[in-house]
C-alpha cells in the first residue's frame, strides 16, 4: 500500500512505498487518479486546506464526549460551504460517536426537520 506523505518538515521515511506531496497541486492531480480511497487521519492543518479548496468527498468523525476548553478548530473560517449526508453512525459503549458523511452537493438551508 502506498503511503502519501505532505510535511513541512520530513523529507524521507522508513516506511516502505512512501511518496511525498509537495503542494496542494499534487493533491489534485492524485484525487483524479483511478485507485484507493486517500485517507487524512489526525492533521487538522491539512484537513482545513482540503476543506477549502473542495477537494473532501467523506468525512469519518469521531466524536468524544468531553470539553477540553480551547484548541484546533477543524472547520476554519476559511472553508467553503459544503453538504455533506449522512450515511453511517455507531454509538459506542464510552459514549463516542462514530459518524460517516458523504458529499451530498449544494448547500440546503431550512429547520432542523426539513
């Protein structure tokens, strides 16, 4: 399995099959490539960068019970309205919420219900 790796800092890996990003132009060119899905875990910075120029078609969130007070914000100011459906969510026994949304189109205003 490829590895796709965008740093500010690294240069080279240990991992085998790593392939490094430099820009958010490599990112386009990989997302309009035949092959696997292209996964972000744990990078805000670069999940609020895809947010901004429209290149998200998933979102796989995790959310956790519990305030920590201030901290990274995964939707910037800087991201673009976007719909999103979803498509999948798990309860887990400590509370979590496991929730799947997908690209849905253009952005419905209404209530809650509607």
């Amino acid at each position: 399995m490829t590895k796709y790796v965008m740093s500010n800092t690294m240069e080279k890996s240990a991992w085998k099959n790593s392939v490094f990003l430099k820009s958010l132009a490599d990112i386009e060119k990989l997302k309009i490539t035949d092959g696997s899905d292209l996964q972000v875990q744990g990078n805000g910075e670069l999940i609020q960068m895809l947010l901004k120029n429209d290149l998200v078609d998933e979102l796989w969130l995790l959310i956790h019970p519990l305030t920590l007070g201030e901290g990274k914000k995964l939707f910037d100011s800087g991201s673009i309205p976007a719909a999103f459906t979803l498509t999948e969510s798990l309860n887990t026994p400590t509370g979590v919420i496991i929730a799947t949304y997908k690209r849905a189109g253009e952005v419905k205003t209404g209530t809650i219900g509607a």
